[in-house]
C-alpha cells in the first residue's frame, strides 16, 4: 500500500476507484467467494488467539456450570510469562517439545526416503507391498496410541515385553512408558541426554507416532522418485557415478519440492501432537501442548493455559514462516 | 578372455546378493506394518483373559466374536453399543458436514485467490496456511472460553455445530494451499472461451473449472475427512459427560481407570478404523496425487 497523504485529490480518486471496482462486477464475485473463509480465519483463528493473549496477561479463571460460564480475569500484565520463563519445568518442557518434533522429522526424513527408494526398486508383488505399506496411516490416532499401549505395557504380557521375556533378552518387564533417563549408568551422557528432553517414554512415543507417520511420507517421496526419468540415471551411470553420488545429485534435488510438503504436513501435525502422548502419558509426559491443556483444564489455570498455548502458537508461526518462504521463493 | 568372464561371474554373484538383501528389506518392512496390526486384530478376538497372560497366545485363543457384537446389541441408554453408535453417528454428521463446508467455502477461495488480481494474495494464501500450523491446544483454550461465556448466547456449546465450525477452521488453509495449486494449472484461456460464449464467471467455474479440478477436491475433500475423523481433543475437554463425542473419544473412554479391556479397546479401534482404511485402500492414489500435484509448484 503506498503511504500518500490522504489529502491528496487525485489519491482520493484513485481511492474511489478502487472501492468502485470492488463493489462493482467480477471483483463482487471474487469478494462474495473469498469471504467465508476469511470470515472462518478471523473468528475461529485470529480473534481466539488474540483473546488467548489477553487471557495469558490476567489471572484468568472460568466457572462453567452448564455450558454457561463467568469469567473473571485480574490483569497482571506479563506475570505470567515471566513466571514461566523462571520456571525450570517449563524450559525441560519446551526442551522435550522440540526434542520430539526434530527427531521424529529427522527419522522419517531418513527412514521415509529409504523405504521410498525401496519401493521404487522392481521386486516380485511391488504393487501389494506399496498398498499395505500405506495402511498404518490410516489407524485413527487414538487407536494408534491404544495399540502402542498394548505393546509397550509395563506388565509382563505388553507385546514387546511378552517377546523380549520369551526369548529371555530380558529378564524382568521394562516399563517402556516412564521418562525414565536414558543410559543410566554413564552419568554425563545421561545426564546431557534428559537435558535435551530425551528419556525412555518420549522415544517410545517417536516409534508409535512413526508406525502411523512414516508411511505418509515414504509415499509422497515414492511419488517424487517416480517421476523422475530413468534417463537421468542411465546418463549418471554412463558418467561412472556412484549410487550415493546419483542420490545427492539427481534423487534428492528433484524430490525436494515433496519433502517440502513433507515437511509442512508433519510439522503441523507434530506440533500439534496431543492424542498419542495424553492417551499414553496423560500428564506423565507434559510436552508444550499437554502443560497448556493441563494448566487450563486440570488445574483452571487459564492464564497460565492460554500463555503456553500462545506461545506454542509463537513458535509455530516462526516455524511456518521459515517453510513457507522456502515454498514461495520465487513469489515472496 | 577369462578376466572377463570372472568380471561377469563376480558381476553376477553381486547381483544376486543384491536381490536377496532387497527382498530381506522388503520383508522387514513388511514386518514393521504387519506386526502390530496383526496383533491388534487377534486381541479384538480374545477373551479379556487371553490379553493378560503370559506368554501371550500368538493366535485369537480363547476365540470370541462378542467384543464386535457388544457395540452393536443389547442397546439401552449408556450401554457400550449405545455409546458406540452414538459416537459413530457424531464422527459421519461432523466429519461428513465439516468435508463439505471445506470444499466449498475453501475451493472458492482458492479460485479467487488463483484468479485474482487482488494485491497481497499471496500472504492472505500463506496466512491460511499458517492458521493450520497452529497447534490445536493453542486455538481449542480460548475457544472453549469463547463459547462458555461471551458467546453462550449462541449456545454452541457441546453440539455437532461447534465441533464442525472448529474442525473446518483445522483444514481450511489446506484445502485453500492445495486447491489453489490446482487452480494455478488451468489455463486461463479455457475459462475465457467459456465466457465469451456467455457464460458468466459462476457458470463458468461450477460447469469447466470445477471437473477439471476434480481429483484435487476428491483429494483434499478426503484429507478433511480424514483429518475430521481423527480428532480428539475438542471432545475431550467437552468433558466425559457431553453429547458431541466422536468415536476416538468413545475408545479413549474404553480405557477404565482399573481395568484395561483391550480386547474390546482394539474391536472398537478396528471397527473405527475401517473407513479411513477404506478411503486409502481405494483412494489412497488420489490423495497422494493431490498432494503432490496440487501442494508442488510447476
């Protein structure tokens, strides 16, 4: 928008027009059409989220009785952020929310890609084997979780347990689910490791969550990979590249569109992330998501609740910023 | 001479190495998806005791069909198969409603936002795609206080209603972000011509544009439903005691404090799972297609 001086008359005309054009024609179609969804964007995602920053700047509590609610909120400025930030919890929190969401990526970044390359090859029942291999992802998230509880049960008859005590790779159940610390025994890698939000659940977590995610992404990349002309790689072969030379130089460079995309999808979803960890851990586990729920829900807390959630929300839009100028680049 | 043929030999000795360890990889991804859905199918056949004995039954022993036959008999208000079908009923009116609203309100923005020259519609474009990263805790706190006090005059609390506007708001900017990749594909001289002929620009959308985009609304029309079908936590925090549960919530709340029935946990989670596993099974190729067809410039 340029900055002229409203005095200016032939601004003032220009303006006209411009209303004119708006309200006239093809453009009161384009306007009629867009306007739900704007409509949609400002009351069901701008304003709650605004009105989730106003919240997170009082001591905000609500009694509902009946689906019928008062609201009371004493204004405490940023009281309640400051409070988190000196809280030693919060940070191995925001910790383990990060932890979760870059190690997933990365597995299914370098597993995804892998079983996408694999499908690619010709093998006896290609076809069966890429239909079946989508099928995890289509288990509903809660189900997924129930199913990763019954196999990683602390009992002796959860299904990993049950296998690992049978073939007596262990001798007493393992309970897979409690954040306990990793390799307890050497102190600093221990040590360096819960720092940086990893422990025995949160990774049991990554491989149910994976069962259901991987998929997805080993098929989009597999859609990528065939698109790709085998010239190319006829060509690279003639040139004596190797087969990690021909992936960095001819696979990777034209699936990244794709993994663009990837990216996006899993990014929304992990930080999303709520079903499979409250299902299994309910509160044992309190990533981002799980604290803001708990803070406004359990503990009616809701300005504490809503400056968590504002802040994870800070933190996605960050994220999507930094993708969605990689999309745009041309454009932007 | 018989350098070369040792070359060939060894050539041909590596290749079927090769062969046997890509065939072992297939395998053991085949393990890795089938394991788990195996064992979730042969627990929904088991009595409760065959799920919490050691060592586990690798076949449905005791066999029993009842935990399928519970959700659908002996129906009285707050038995399992009341819950059940009530759940069901909830997951088709706000998955089905909310799929619609999508394609519809989201495909006419995508046009418009494909169409015309309205400055900035790239960012509107990256503001709806943004909308759907944002976490849903982080929209379903303020939201929930939203419609219990300010708006309770609406009375949209712990109805179907609620349920569709929120979940239509958690895949709009997709629908938008992919339909206008499609959009972007059609050449503009097509709608013309039809204009020309007199056809106005509504006609012309509904009657050439629309079948042309048909497996991007197919595809994006199904990742709503998907999406719309998995949710949980808006039930959830409607409370145990509200009418606008889904069947996650319905299985979650299979989940007793003291006992773990999971043999009629995984019926239920099989039984709930069956349309979205239809839907990839039949239409998993569209989805992919929209996806990377519609979402991927160029």
């Amino acid at each position: 928008m340029s900055m002229m001086p409203a005095t200016d008359p032939s601004f003032r005309t220009q303006q006209r027009h411009r209303i004119f054009r708006a309200l006239s024609g093809e453009y009161f179609w384009f306007y009629l059409l867009l306007l739900p969804s704007i409509l949609i964007l400002i009351g069901v995602v701008i304003i709650p989220i605004l009105f989730a920053f106003r919240m997170s700047l009082g001591n905000t509590s609500i009694v509902v009785i009946g689906g019928k609610g008062s609201i009371s909120d004493t204004w405490v400025g940023l009281q309640n952020y400051i409070q988190l930030f000196q809280n030693s919890l919060f940070w191995q929190s925001f910790r383990e929310t990060i932890y979760y969401w870059v190690v997933s990526i990365i597995v299914e970044l370098v597993v995804g890609i892998g079983i996408a390359v694999l499908l690619n090859k010709e093998f006896f029942g290609r076809r069966v084997v890429r239909v079946i291999v989508f099928i995890p992802w289509a288990i509903p998230t809660v189900v997924n979780a129930m199913l990763w509880g019954m196999i990683f049960d602390g009992d002796n008859y959860g299904a990993l347990n049950d296998l690992l005590l049978r073939f007596h790779l262990i001798s007493t159940p393992i309970v897979w689910l409690n954040p306990n610390p990793l390799f307890a025994h050497i102190p600093w890698l221990s040590n360096a490791l819960s720092w940086l939000g990893s422990n025995q659940a949160i990774n049991a977590l990554i491989v149910g969550d994976e069962w259901k995610t991987l998929p997805i992404v080993a098929i989009l990349v597999l859609a990528g990979l065939q698109t790709i002309p085998s010239e190319y790689y006829e060509a690279a072969k003639v040139e004596g590249a190797s087969g990690w030379k021909q992936f960095r130089n001819i696979t990777l460079p034209l699936v990244s569109p794709i993994l663009t995309v990837v990216l996006i999808l899993r990014t929304m979803q992990l930080l999303r992330a709520f079903t499979l960890i409250f299902t299994l851990e309910q509160f044992g586990l309190p990533l981002m998501s799980i604290n803001a729920y708990q803070q406004a829900f359990q503990f009616g807390s809701f300005g504490t609740g809503s400056a968590i959630s504002f802040l994870i929300a800070l933190l996605a839009i960050i994220i999507s910023i930094v993708y969605i100028k990689r999309l745009y680049r041309e454009e932007l | 001479m018989r350098g070369s043929e040792n070359v060939i030999q060894k050539n041909k000795i590596s290749i079927k190495w090769r062969k046997i360890g890509l065939y072992l990889l297939v395998l053991l991804v085949l393990l890795w998806t089938l394991a788990p859905l195996y064992f979730l199918i042969i627990t929904s056949l088991k009595k409760y005791v065959g799920t919490i004995t050691f060592p586990l039954p690798w076949l449905p022993k005791p066999f029993t069909w009842n935990n399928y036959a519970i959700m659908f008999s002996q129906y009285t208000q707050g038995s399992i198969s009341y819950r059940f079908l009530h759940a069901l009923r909830n997951s088709i009116i706000a998955s089905g409603a909310t799929t619609i609203v999508n394609l519809v309100f989201g495909s006419a923005a995508a046009y418009v936002l494909s169409r015309a020259k309205i400055r900035g519609k790239n960012i509107i474009t990256m503001m709806f795609l943004a909308s759907n990263l944002l976490p849903t805790v982080a929209l379903i706190i303020p939201f929930y206080v939203l419609t219990v006090t300010y708006l309770s005059g609406l009375g949209l609390y712990d109805t179907n209603t609620l349920l569709i506007i929120v979940y239509t708001s958690f895949s709009l900017g997709l629908v938008i972000w992919i339909m206008r990749g499609y959009f972007d594909t059609i050449p503009l001289d097509l709608e013309e011509a039809a204009r020309v002929d007199g056809a106005s620009r509504i006609v012309a959308l509904v009657r050439i544009i629309l079948p042309l985009t048909a497996p991007g609304l197919l595809a994006t029309g199904l990742l709503t439903f998907l999406t719309s079908w998995d949710n949980f936590i808006l039930p959830l925090v409607l409370g145990p005691d509200s009418s606008a549960y889904n069947l996650p919530f319905f299985i979650y709340s299979l989940n007793g404090q003291y006992l773990h029935l999971n043999n009629q946990i995984a019926a239920g989670g099989i039984l709930s799972a069956i349309p979205p596993v239809l839907i990839v099974l039949f239409f998993g190729k569209y989805i992919v297609s929209g996806l990377t067809s519609g979402g991927v410039k160029g």
